[in-house]
C-alpha cells in the first residue's frame, strides 16, 4: 500500500504517528485544518451521544404496557380453577391405557361413510366422514356423485 512521506498541499515532510497512519492522509496538520478535513471527528461525536441520550430518554419515559386480560362469556363450558399439567398427563395416561394411540373407539353398530363428491379425476371420492350427506374437508359445498345409500361403508 502507497504512503506518501510528503504533504500534496505544502511539500513538507510527514511524521507518521498514532492513527494518522491508519487513515493515510495525504495532507500535513497544517493543511488539513487548514482545508477543514480534520474536523470531522467532534462532530459526529456530538451527534452520536445526542441519539444516545434522546434515544434512553425516550426509552425510560415511556408508560410501561397494560397487562393482558382475557376475558371469557358468562356461559363458558371453561373451568376457572387453574390448571394442573400433572392432572391432564395422568388422564392421558389412562386413556393410553385403555386403547391403542391412533385407534378410534367407535361403536360396531354406527354405520361409516364417505365422501363421494367429484374428485379432479371424475372419480367419488373415498375419505371417510362422520355422517351421510357431509363432505370432506376438500370438498365442502360439493354435491355427491352417487346416492346417499352407496356412500354407507359397510363394517367387516
């Protein structure tokens, strides 16, 4: 990296101490003061403890947020006691116990059914669903493609 070793201003000598050196003036104390390319430094100083200061002020004035309430309807199925995380993963358990994670208990007697709407590819369509005449959730609003007897999954 070039250095020069005299001022482009004066033509005299550059002593090369302190940080000068790192930010390899060109120019000469004199020149630089002279040519007003020294005096950056106070500035931005006094503009940065400005920010600083209006920015804690700002900080440190301000109200502090209102807590969060919820609030629920007089008629609300919600207990108000507090709730026990040990209380759900104890009855967790027990449910656990009694069937298989992942298998519904239903009654043998209640019928399944499908879906039975269109499909893209002109097909009903075979997701199950909870009662005749319903529709999957893709295909909400659709009318079945065949009668409501055909849409009965027959048990094993």
């Amino acid at each position: 990296m070039h250095r020069p070793n005299f001022c482009v201003e004066c033509g005299e000598r550059l002593a090369r101490r302190g940080w000068r050196t790192l930010l390899n003036s060109c120019l000469c104390g004199d020149c630089a003061r002279r040519l007003g390319r020294s005096g950056w430094v106070k500035p931005i100083a006094i503009i940065s403890v400005v920010a600083f200061s209006a920015f804690a002020v700002g900080r440190y004035s301000r109200q502090p947020a209102p807590p969060l309430l919820i609030q629920r309807t007089a008629n609300s199925p919600l207990s108000d006691l507090p709730v026990n995380p040990n209380d759900a993963a104890r009855a967790s358990r027990k449910e656990s116990n009694a069937t298989s994670p992942g298998v519904v208990v239903s009654n043998i007697d209640d019928p399944g059914y499908i879906c039975g709407a269109r499909t893209k590819k002109g097909t009903p369509c075979h997701r199950r669903v909870h009662a005749a005449g319903e529709r999957c959730f893709q295909h909400k609003g659709m009318p079945a493609m065949v009668p409501l007897d055909k849409l009965v999954v027959k048990s094993k």
